[in-house]
C-alpha cells in the first residue's frame, strides 16, 4: 500500500515517498514508542506508589510529581527508580527521602480531612 506523499505536504506525485519522508516518518515512530514505554513506566510508578500510600491515583501522580521537583529529578527517571524499587527493594537515599516527605504530607492531610469531617 503506497504512502499518500501528498498528505505529507510533498512533491505532485502521491505514490513518490522521499527518503527525508522516511527517515521523519521513523524519527516519529521511534518518538512515539519512547513516549508511550515512558508512560507506561509513569503508569506502573503511580501504582506502586498508591499502594505503599494507599492514594487515589491522581494522588499518586501529585506525589511522584512533586518528588521530581524536589529532587530535580526528571520525572521519567523517577518514575523508572520506583518500578525498579518495587522489583529490588532499592531506591537512592535522596529519592527515598524525598517519596517519605511526599507520603507523610499526604497522610497529614488525609488525617485533617477525617477529623474535619468527623467534627462536620
């Protein structure tokens, strides 16, 4: 099946595909495979750490965003360090320290809310 070349804004003739066309076409393939391995990764992160904090998963996602931040951690490399903490029990003391903090603001607003609501 020939690529519509003229769909790609090139050239009058729609059966021709250039070799620029394909090495872009690839370049885009190989982009959206990394974005959706990342978010994948993203994905498993959140879920361990709404586990270990028994978060909602926009709560988990808030944590693992933050964690980037403080640590000037990209958040892929983040999200790649927890899964891997959840497969080996081992996480660098910065971003340990960093995902505890997270945790306990979280755990201290949850435990304000309760009380909000039990005096309600």
């Amino acid at each position: 099946m020939p690529i519509d070349a003229g769909h790609l804004g090139h050239g009058p003739n729609k059966d021709e595909v250039t070799a620029e066309q394909v090495v872009k076409l690839r370049d885009e393939v190989q982009h959206l495979k990394h974005a959706v391995t990342s978010h994948e990764t993203v994905d498993q992160a959140i879920g361990v750490v709404l586990a270990l904090g028994q978060l909602s998963p926009a709560e988990a996602w808030d944590v693992l965003r933050e964690v980037s931040m403080q640590t000037n951690v990209k958040l892929r490399i983040v999200a790649e360090r927890i899964v891997e903490w959840g497969r080996t029990g081992s996480l660098d003391d910065a971003l340990r320290g960093e995902l505890e903090r997270q945790l306990d603001v979280r755990k201290r607003e949850r435990a304000t809310e309760d009380r909000a609501q039990v005096s309600e």
